[in-house]
C-alpha cells in the first residue's frame, strides 16, 4: 500500500536565477550607451594642404572632422591630426 500513497508534491518555485537572466543583455547595453555614448561615423574631413594637392598618397594633418550619426551631424577638431572612423558621443555633445 506503500505505492499508492501520493507522494507530497512540490511546490514551485517563483524567483529563479534563470528567469531574470535575460536581463543581462539590456543592461549590458544600457550601461555601454551610458559610459560611451551612440555611434558616429566619419562623413567628412579638411586637412592642411602641404602642396600635395589631392595626392592620395601624401601625409596629411588633418584639422576638422565631421560625423554623422544617431545625434545628427557634429563637428569638431581632429584628435592628434587624426579622424578616426567611428566616434562615440553622449546626447548634448557638440
């Protein structure tokens, strides 16, 4: 008679770990546009014409650089004569 006593069922369980595991995503991503901001790609650029004219060869000092992005269009100086490809910028960055 053993075998037909039900056993003491289980209760479930509400508050899993894996249930809030997803959340890491959003976060993550969160916490990555808060320290670095959105994306910005290079539109355009002007440098210091050394009397190379448009010599795709020649080095270049580059002075402004132009990004476009989420933000809309932002310009400003170029780092160390450089404009890298992408750029991050926080909302009110100009």
């Amino acid at each position: 008679m053993k075998g037909l006593v039900p056993r003491r069922a289980r209760r479930p369980r509400f508050l899993k770990l894996s249930y809030f595991a997803w959340l890491v995503v959003p976060l993550g991503l969160w916490l990555a546009y808060d320290t670095f901001g959105l994306p910005h790609g290079l539109w355009s650029y002007s440098w210091i014409d050394q009397g190379q004219g448009m010599d795709p060869f020649a080095e270049r000092h580059y002075t402004r650089c132009t990004y476009v992005g989420p933000y809309g269009s932002l310009t400003g100086a170029a780092e160390n004569g450089r404009c890298p490809w992408v750029k991050f910028f926080k909302a009110g960055a100009e």
